[in-house]
C-alpha cells in the first residue's frame, strides 16, 4: 500500500472516530478547516469525504457535509486498529527513540505530517503530542505543521540537573528505607552483577551500557512509588542523549566513567550505607552534567 493510500485510510478512520465521539458535528466545518485541524491536504480531505459520501455517512446538501447516520467500524479501513491512546503511545516511543538514536538533532526540522506517516499514526496524534512536549521548551512551532529541534544551552542543562539531583536524592532516601523483603533489594544485587560482567568487556562492548544505565535509574526511581518521577525522567534522558555529539572515544570513556560509579552506588546501597550512597549518586549525576555541558560546548563550537 502507497503512502498516500495508507494516509487517506487513516484520515477516515480518525474523521469516523471523531464523528463518533461528538467531536465532529453536522454540517461539517469547511474543506479548508478540516485540512487544518487533521493537518492534511484539502485532496486528502476531498478523499476523505467522497469516501463517507459514498458509504452513506455523509451527505451533500447545499454544498455542505451533513452527517446520515452514525458511522460504524465497517466504514473505515483496517490500516489502524489501534485507538489513539494506544497510537499517541506508540508514537512517544518511537518519538524518544529517534532522538536517543539520533535520527533527530538540534537544529533539525520536521513536519506532523512526516512523522505520521513515517510512524503510521494519524496526524491528530502526533500534532497533539508534540504541543504538550513543547512545554519542555525543546522544539519550536515554526509554522502550522512544521517544528524545529531547539539547540541548548549551559543554563538550561544546570536547570535540569537541579531537578534531576532532587528527583534522583529523595529517590535514593526511598531505596534505604525499603523493606528487607522488598523484591527490589535483589534486583540491585543482580544489577551489580551485571555491571561487574560489563566492566569485564567494556573496551569492546561500551554501548551494552545503555539498556544498563536505563536499568539502574529506573531502579532507583521506582523506591519513590510516583509516577510523575518516571515522567520526568524519561524526558531527561531524551534531553540528556539528544545533546551528546561525542565521538566513539568520548562515549567509550564517559560509559566506563558512569559504570564505576553505578557500582559504587548500588554497592554502599546493598550495605544499607546511605551516606556514602548519597555521595556516590551526588558524583555521579555531576559528573554527567559536566559531560553534557562539555557536549553543549562541543555544539556550539
């Protein structure tokens, strides 16, 4: 199926779903409205309505779309099966995927319509999560449908680690407190072993290590039970590897850097020292605000 194809297939299945849910009602706005609320074409929406048209959904009357009847799944196409929760879910993953795998960079620009079609979810989806992710103040709406990856600079990393060090210390307080039985206590034993593994290949398999930094935050933030934290940080992160331009050396060396220090941590944890593991976790997170600062640097040069 043509891109163009799966495109129209899924603007009707978004404009059945809004009719359905009482977001579109009867006479439907103009062409040139529809266009810029499903950030389309007016040829997409044109499609579009021929379609309903034709499946008795619509009618034209005066040269307006009024609604028939209530639409039902058969009228749409199976090219989304997924509703728009599950679409904008998909869609942030892969959104944040991209920009940890660097496919997106400062600087660089994108439309709604490009990411819809290179993710398959509507247009709808992606416009409304990338205006609730401009309040991070990392892209910039530069027109109607078009956005910009915006560059950082050394304020802003200081602003974010400030958060990150409160978010990451009253986690680690958490931790301490847990319960023996807790299943968490095990889990950060079986995570230093897999650090201790690593550090044994590590000038050679360095980039293992970011499914095991990813781990042991996540461990870490799950002794503060809310979910605003992992929200938070999940963000951080995307904005912590979005500015990394090191090259293979850098990174190697800022991997075995972070790696000793996880051990360190998670060691004066499994000892129930928490005056040394705050230390260790205030190290650490310092020396990754450096490297992004050496990184934002580096960008600007």
């Amino acid at each position: 199926m043509s891109r163009t194809q799966n495109l129209r297939q899924n603007v009707v299945n978004q404009m059945i779903d809004s009719i359905i849910n009482g977001h579109l009602h009867s006479p439907l706005p103009s062409q040139a409205t529809l266009a810029e609320m499903y950030n389309i074409s007016r040829t997409t929406v044109r499609h579009t309505l021929a379609h309903l048209h034709q499946r008795g959904v619509l009618e034209k009357v005066n040269g307006d779309y009024v609604i028939l009847r209530r639409p039902l799944a058969e009228d749409g196409f199976d090219c989304i099966t997924h509703s728009l929760d599950e679409q904008t879910q998909r869609f942030e993953q892969a959104f944040y995927q991209m920009i940890n795998q660097r496919q997106l960079r400062a600087g660089d620009s994108f439309t709604e319509l490009q990411l819809a079609r290179q993710i398959n979810v509507s247009p709808v989806v992606v416009r409304e999560f990338l205006l609730r992710f401009s309040r991070y103040d990392l892209i910039d709406n530069v027109r109607r449908g078009q956005w910009r990856m915006k560059k950082l600079d050394q304020h802003y990393a200081e602003q974010l680690f400030e958060l990150r060090q409160m978010l990451e210390t009253h986690a680690l307080s958490r931790f301490i407190n847990l319960p023996v039985e807790d299943p968490r206590w095990l889990q950060a034993k079986e995570l230093l072993i897999q650090h201790r593994q690593l550090r044994d290949t590590i000038a050679t398999d360095y980039r293992q290590f970011s499914q095991l930094d990813r781990n042991f935050h996540s461990l870490l933030l799950s002794a503060a039970n809310n979910r605003f934290f992992n929200q938070a940080m999940e963000v951080i992160s995307v904005i912590f590897h979005f500015h990394y331009q090191w090259d293979e050396t850098d990174l190697k060396q800022q991997n075995i850097v972070s790696m000793e220090e996880h051990m360190a941590i998670l060691s004066a944890l499994l000892c129930r020292n928490d005056q040394v593991a705050a230390r260790e976790l205030l190290r650490h997170l310092e020396t990754a605000k450096q490297a992004m600062i050496r990184s934002l640097k580096l960008d600007l040069a």
